[in-house]
C-alpha cells in the first residue's frame, strides 16, 4: 500500500498557487492507484481546510470515473485529525494523531453524523457508512493500542532520520518489525526513500507513507518501483 501525505507549504508561490499544486499531486496520486491520500494541511482554518477537501474529493472522484479497462481505482481520501470536516466533505475516512481520541470514539460520531444525529443531509449522503481510520504511532506499543482500539491501519514513524528534523530519533526497523506483529497493517513514514523502502518491507511494512517522496518525485514512477519492490 502506498500513502501520500500532502503539504502544500513544501510547494513554490503564493497561496493560491500552492493550493493549485497540491491538488494536481492528488489528481496525480489517484489516477496512478496510490491506496490513501491524507490531506495534512495543518495551518488551515477549519474553513479553508473543507473548502480545500471538497475540491480534493471532487478530484480523486473524477479519477475513479476515468478509470479505462479492467483498472480500478480504490484510492481513499482521509482528512487529517478533522472528523467534522470529513463528514462533510464526504471523504473516505480521518487520519487521527496520536494525541486525538481514541479510533472507536471517531467511529461511533461518524455512524452517528452520517446517518441520525444532525450531521445535515450534504454529510450523511455523501460519506461513507464506515470510515477509514488510521492513526500516527512512534512506537509498537502505540500500535497495539492503535489496534485495540479499532483502527484500520497505522502510520509508524519516524523509521529512518529525516534530513529536515535530524533531530527526531529514529524509531528504527527493529521497532518497525516489532510494530508489524500487532495485527493491523503498518506503513512505514520518516526519511523512506526508493533505496531503502526495500528494507521496510522486508521488515513487515504493508506499504510505505510519505510526503516528499511523492511530492518530489513523478508519482508513476514511484508506483511501479515500488510495486516492483514488492515482487522483487
């Protein structure tokens, strides 16, 4: 599985440019089959952020549609820590941090806003009747409590030193391993490159997460090596 984090501060220009780049890497990303798509857009007002989500699921949408032959494309948007935002917008799911409520409670106002409790009629028609929850973890312990609590995947990281914050330690592919064993599916974040995802894999990864690996790079090349990595 493969996991693009936008962040659209990382793009050139003014705002409205990079807006219109990070959308163009989603249109990207979807069309080339990447699984999960989190909108990560942080600094965003609750406002801004839906009005960016809206166009975001619009688009990934559209490359279902255009989706030729016997392709399917089964990509996920997931908004980043905002469940209202996500029901409104009628995305696939919320990636939660994991200082946020547990998984199991953003699963219950989810069925609760998508079908009885006021969520408005715009919510409840577009979004899905169970959500795609996956949550940030830093260590295995964090994994099983991600499981227990009913998540259906986890981000671990960082595994590898990131060139950005060298700072941040390292988790490692020992914690990686250990982290796989949990039950649900672990993508591998922090400092994943095409030379070491290999590495990752080999430890038990489902798939790999990332922001600038995708944001960097052609996202159709990425696929295929990375799909190649997988039956290598």
């Amino acid at each position: 599985m493969l996991y693009y984090i936008t962040d659209r501060t990382a793009f050139p220009g003014d705002e409205p440019a990079r807006r219109c780049l990070v959308l163009e890497k989603i249109a990207e990303a979807a069309r080339c089959g990447v699984e999960y798509i989190q909108l990560r857009e942080k600094d965003l007002s609750p406002r801004e952020l839906e009005r960016l989500a809206r166009d975001a699921v619009k688009i990934v949408r559209e490359a279902k549609k255009q989706a030729t032959g016997n392709r399917q494309l089964t990509t996920a948007l997931l908004i980043n820590s905002r469940t209202d935002v996500a029901l409104a917008v009628g995305a696939d799911g919320v990636h939660l941090r994991s200082e946020d409520v547990p998984p199991s409670e953003v699963r219950a106002m989810w069925q609760c806003g998508a079908s009885t409790c006021g969520a408005g009629t715009l919510a409840r028609e577009n979004s899905p009747r169970s959500p795609i929850l996956s949550v940030s973890c830093h260590s295995p312990q964090e994994v099983v409590q991600a499981a227990a609590a009913a998540a259906d995947l986890a981000v671990f990281a960082p595994v590898f030193e990131k060139k950005d914050a060298p700072s941040a330690r390292a988790a490692g592919l020992d914690a990686l391993r250990e982290a796989c064993r949990t039950g649900i599916p672990v993508l591998a974040l922090g400092g994943i490159s095409l030379d070491n995802a290999r590495s990752c894999f080999d430890a038990g990864a489902a798939g790999i997460a990332g922001i600038r690996l995708f944001q960097e790079n052609d996202i159709a090349e990425v696929v295929v090596k990375m799909r190649s990595l997988l039956r290598a």
